[in-house]
C-alpha cells in the first residue's frame, strides 16, 4: 500500500553523478512539486554520467544541468540534513555515511540496493541497458513507495 510522500527527500549515492542524480530526477516528474527532492554524494568528484543523462531522457526526465554535490557542498549550501524528513541511501557507503551524519537527529532513512551500472557491457548497448536496469529499479521502488503518481 502506498504511503503519503514526505515533504523533502534526499536521495544519496557515492559520487552524486549516477544513482542519486536518477532518483531525484524520477521522483520530481513522478510527483512534481508535491515534494522537495534533492540529491548528494559522499564525494562530488564526478560529473553527472552520461548514459544516466541518455537513459532518463528515454522517460522525458531531463539530468543534463545536473550538477554533482558533496553531503559537505549540500551544508555549505544552506541544505542542512535535518531539514529532510527521508533520507534514501542507494548504496552501502553512503548509508553508512548518512546515518553517521543523521545520528543526532530525527530523521528517517531508508535504503534502496540499487545496483551500479558504471563500467558495465561491452557495447554502448549492453551499457544502456545496465543504466536501464538502474532507472528502472529505481521507478519501481518509488511507485511501490509512493503508488503511481495521478
């Protein structure tokens, strides 16, 4: 059963160019401005992924202004942590990093096991298809939250 959205979610991967880009991206045309969404890294040392950007463009989501962001750029920024009511952590280390920056407050997290399409298949391809893979997970864990969107 679908729940009720949370006013903000931050979506968390690793580098902030793949996994997390997707998420934020889906869920704002998804469900619109009903929620706040954002995404962040452990690290921000990557641009946002281009076979991320190709596959998303594939379900009219657009990813290429995107720009990578640290957990630390998100706070000097003015996005504190505690202001988010979900946290989703798409990969082990950034739970791990989340819930160690989320310790001290009341916020929930949850954590997707979205698998890393980066360096997969041989063919440009066999690549795309592993994005898809990726997305798609994604789609299905937002409409299995949130139900389908009106």
């Amino acid at each position: 059963m679908a729940e009720d959205l949370p006013q903000s979610v931050l979506f968390c991967c690793d580098h902030n160019a793949v996994r997390s880009p997707m998420a934020e991206g889906i869920m704002k045309k998804l469900y619109g401005i009903d929620v706040y969404v954002q995404s962040a890294g452990i690290r921000n040392d990557l641009e946002i992924d281009g076979f991320a950007i190709a596959v998303c463009e594939e379900i009219g989501v657009e990813l290429s202004r995107h720009r990578s962001r640290s957990f630390a750029e998100m706070e000097k920024r003015g996005d504190q942590l505690s202001s988010f009511d979900l946290v989703v952590a798409l990969t082990p280390a950034s739970r791990a990093e989340a819930e160690s920056l989320t310790r001290f407050y009341h916020i929930d997290m949850e954590y997707w096991p979205i698998s890393d399409p980066s360096g997969q298949g041989e063919s440009r391809e066999n690549r795309l298809d592993a994005y898809r893979k990726s997305r798609d997970e994604i789609v299905k864990h937002l409409v299995e939250r949130w139900g389908r969107p009106a």
